[in-house]
C-alpha cells in the first residue's frame, strides 16, 4: 500500500489517522469514552512545549466498524505521527476501496484558534455535532479538502484528498462532498472534557 502525504491547514505532512470504535444494536456508533480508557491512557507521545496532552488517539480509539462505516478500509491503516517539541499531532491513514479517497485522521494539541487564525484565508465555520470546526479547501490545492474539529486539548482534523485516476482532477463540488457526514461519525469518540 503506498502512503500519501497530505498538507493540513497548520503546514504539517501527515497521513490519516483513523481507530477504531463500536456499534450499537441500533447500529449506531458507541463513543469509545463508554468503553476505553482514553482518559487515563498514557499517550503515545508527548512535547515539551507545556500544551495539553493529546488524548483521543485516532489509531487506537476509533474502531474498525466506525472506519467502515464510514467507507475506508481499516486494513490500510498507515500510522503517521508528527512530534515535534512545540505540539504533538498523532496520526492514521485510510484509504477506501477501490481506492477513491484517501483520508488522515490528525489529532492535535495546537489550540482551536491557532488552528483559525493560520487558515481564515480559505476556510469557512461550521458545526460537528455541535463542536466549532472548519471547512478548509483551496482552488489551487485540488482533489483535497479537510475540516477542523475543535477538542478539549486542542483540535482534530480530518484531510481528505480525492483521486480519480488518469491524472485527472476531480469536479470541484467532489472535493468536501461528504467530509462533514463522515466527521460527524468520528466526532463522538472526542473527549468531552470541560
């Protein structure tokens, strides 16, 4: 499986970061705070830079079926972590099948407006399930297109990036058709915090 590298609003190249998490009898999502230790955990990696930890961990608490769910195969899972001292993101990577999109899933402790103030060029507000995010897609970027969730420790974002294949590039209206649906599956595995 070849890995991609995806440009996020705050200048970082990672790869999608998605876990895994579990369905209901009614076949609805169970937010991993119902049954993961996500709160006490020790993450994966920590910085020196005095920022909140990063406590939802995309790799380890979003389940299989939430991935599939949501149309990308967890078997292509591709971890890819960005800490350097002065933040941390942790990171998965997914594609779907027959390869379509690909998608990183970053979690990160830069702040909300940090987040804000760095993409307010090509970027527009909206809500995930009742969370400040952020649409941000460029007209010189094409095929991509990711939004910004805000968290407790900071913020989530998922980048998508489309491929159509013969190297041609994918309608505009494709590029965030679906991406807030698919964070709103992801969103209730965030930590609630205060």
């Amino acid at each position: 499986m070849k890995n991609f590298i995806i440009r996020t609003g705050i200048g970082i190249g990672a790869t999608l970061v998605v876990g895994c998490t579990s369905i209901t009898s009614g076949g609805g999502p169970t937010a991993a705070s119902d049954t993961s230790t996500t709160s006490t955990r020790t993450p994966r990696h920590t910085d020196n830079s005095g920022r909140p930890d990063v406590t939802f961990d995309p790799c380890l608490d979003l389940q299989d079926e939430t991935l599939s769910s949501a149309g990308y195969d967890p078997r292509s899972e591709t971890q890819a972590d960005f800490t350097p001292d002065s933040y941390t993101f942790l990171g998965c990577s997914y594609n779907t099948s027959p390869r379509l999109y690909g998608l990183n899933v970053l979690s990160g402790n830069i702040s909300f407006a940090e987040e804000q103030e760095k993409v307010k060029a090509f970027a527009r507000t909206t809500e995930v399930n009742g969370r400040q995010a952020l649409i941000k897609s460029e007209a010189n970027k094409p095929n991509a297109c990711a939004i910004s969730i805000e968290t407790p420790y900071g913020v989530l974002i998922l980048d998508r990036s489309v491929f159509k294949g013969h190297g041609d590039d994918a309608p505009e209206s494709e590029w965030c058709a679906g991406l807030e649906d698919t964070a709103r599956v992801f969103e209730p595995f965030i930590p609630k915090g205060d």
